[in-house]
C-alpha cells in the first residue's frame, strides 16, 4: 500500500506501527468513484478503466457494507499502483516536533530534515538538517559513507536473496489487503456530504466502530478503538485526507506499550505530474506510554515537498544524486 512514512525521531516502533497502521489501511479502503454529475473531462484514466460505483445510503446515510468492500478492492489497487509510481520518486521531508508538558505547553522543539531517496526499490532516508540547519561535515560524511553501505548492499545481493526478500514483501502486501478488506465489516460508514480539497472535489465519509463485531485476525482487534473520517477525490477514486483519532486506550507489546485516547493523526495527499497521490502533510498528536519508563505527550508535523521523478536505468555515481 501506499507508503506514508513517519519515523518520527526515534520513536517507538511499536507504537508506530499500530498506529500507522490503521491510517494506512483504514483509509486507504475508501476509493469512491465520481457521481454522475462528476465533470468527465477530469477523470484520470485509472478512474475510466471500471464504472462508477453508485453509493446507496440507508435512511441513516449509513453505506452497506458489501458497497464498502467494492470500494476497498479498487482503493487497494490504487494504492497498489500508487506505491509502484511512488519508487519512481525521491523527495525532502521536514519534520517538526513539539514535546508537551503535563498542561500541554511546549517543552521543547525539534525538527529535521531528510532527503529521501530511491535505492534499488528501497525507500532510504539521508539527513541534511537539524533544527533548519545544515548538518557538521562529519555528520554528513556518516550520512554518505551510510547511503554507500546501502548501495553496496543491494548490489551484491544473490539472486536467492532477491528472491527471499521479494516473496517476504508480497507475503507482506497480501497480509495487508486482507486487513484493508476486514475494515469493511468492523466498521459502518456515514455519507455525511462533500467538501472541496485543494480546488477538488471529495465526498467525505465517516466511519465508526461496529458494535458487537468480532475480528478475524489479531491485526483488527484493534479497530475497534478508533473512529475516523476520509476524504474520497470524486474524479480519481483517491482517498485524499484522513481524520483518525483513537477512541479509546490501547495496548500491545511485550513492553506494556499504550496509546492512549484521544491520540489523532490527520493525513493529506497531493497529486504529482498527474499520475500518482503522494503524501503532502501529516499531523499528529500522541499520548502514549511505554511501560514505566517514558511518556510521550507531543505534537508533531510533517511536510513532504520536492518531489522529483528519475528514471530507473539511472545510475548512481554520486551518493544521493542520480545521472
């Protein structure tokens, strides 16, 4: 699916994942297609490949489950396809993060900035600033002679290597779609109207937990501590904003780890050269705990910016630049 990246300054990755998680699949479920009043000369050729699916509402506005899982299938696809054009692309991201106090005043600030490029299919992050400024030479000599390692790697890889590493990440993705698809019965979904999103477009749907609905898997137990709402671009059959906040504590983990309520997460995309949705901006504010040792209390913005297409017969001559 598509990737959202947030390794937010070496946070748990436990708690990430959990987290992260359910936004990526959540709300890479809803991929509704556009109305019949939809301005045809703005659909994308991906939207013209099936008909349009027409959401039928109950009285409640409450959308029937079997309308959701055919909205998930083609969102999968999507975002399938997404994450395929996705390693076409290197970008800058910027993150900022707020540490809290226990009345919700900054502590502190930190931010970071990253070159994130594409190695051998391979999403790799290069650090070039701390708190906006440019990092020492001998920071950017580790960051380099790291990048190299990486190179060096995937470029020694035995074919049985490639091959065990292919077949875990399809065993990965196919885990995932089996997620994305369960979201459709633990949850009902409101049609609540529509709201333009960057001059576009988007109907926006609500969805909360089902009651008395029992999860198929260990992943979706955790589901039911969360409500959300998405934004679905009406011309791309895109999910273009998320909304999710948890509803309730939870925890995992050996180490006793929790995410507490009120933990939220918002997530936008944008779309680049007219081909591919990519991340644009992600909010998010966490209340968590893990075990005894450390609290997190912070707020923490992301910003994803220069997106640049290279070719994948390009070859790397110089770390982090491609000829």
């Amino acid at each position: 699916m598509l990737v959202i990246r947030m390794s937010i300054m070496g946070f748990p990755a436990g708690i990430m994942v959990a987290t992260v998680a359910l936004a990526g699949c959540l709300f890479a479920q809803d991929s509704l297609s556009p109305s019949s009043s939809a301005n045809p000369s703005a659909v994308s050729t991906v939207s013209m490949a099936a008909p349009p699916i027409e959401l039928k509402p109950d009285s409640t506005g409450v959308v029937p489950p079997e309308q959701i899982r055919e909205l998930l299938r083609r969102a999968e696809d999507k975002d399938l396809e997404n994450d395929k054009l996705q390693r076409n692309y290197t970008y800058v991201e910027r993150e900022e993060r707020h540490h809290l106090d226990s009345r919700g005043a900054v502590q502190k600030v930190e931010s970071r900035t990253l070159e994130v490029l594409q190695i051998y299919g391979e999403d790799v992050e290069r650090l070039t600033e701390k708190d906006d400024k440019p990092l020492p030479a001998d920071e950017t000599r580790k960051e380099d002679e790291k990048i190299q390692k990486i190179i060096d790697k995937r470029k020694n890889e035995s074919e049985d290597d490639r091959r065990k590493r292919l077949e875990k990440e399809e065993k990965s993705r196919q885990e995932d779609r089996k997620f994305v698809l369960e979201v459709a019965d633990a949850f009902n979904f409101r049609l609540i109207g529509s709201e333009a999103i960057n001059g576009r477009d988007a109907w926006v749907l609500e969805g909360e937990p089902r009651p008395g609905y029992e999860a198929k898997s260990r992943e979706a137990k955790m589901l039911s501590k969360f409500k959300g709402r998405v934004w679905i671009d009406k011309y791309d059959d895109q999910w273009v904003k998320l909304d999710i906040t948890a509803i309730d504590t939870l925890s995992f983990g050996l180490v006793l780890a929790r995410i507490h309520k009120g933990t939220r997460i918002v997530v936008e995309l944008t779309q680049v050269n007219d081909e591919v949705w990519l991340p644009k901006h992600v909010q998010f504010h966490l209340d968590a705990r893990l075990a005894l040792f450390k609290s997190y209390d912070e707020d923490v913005e992301q910003t994803f910016r220069d997106y640049k297409k290279f070719h994948t017969e390009s070859k790397i001559t110089v770390v982090g630049e491609t000829q």
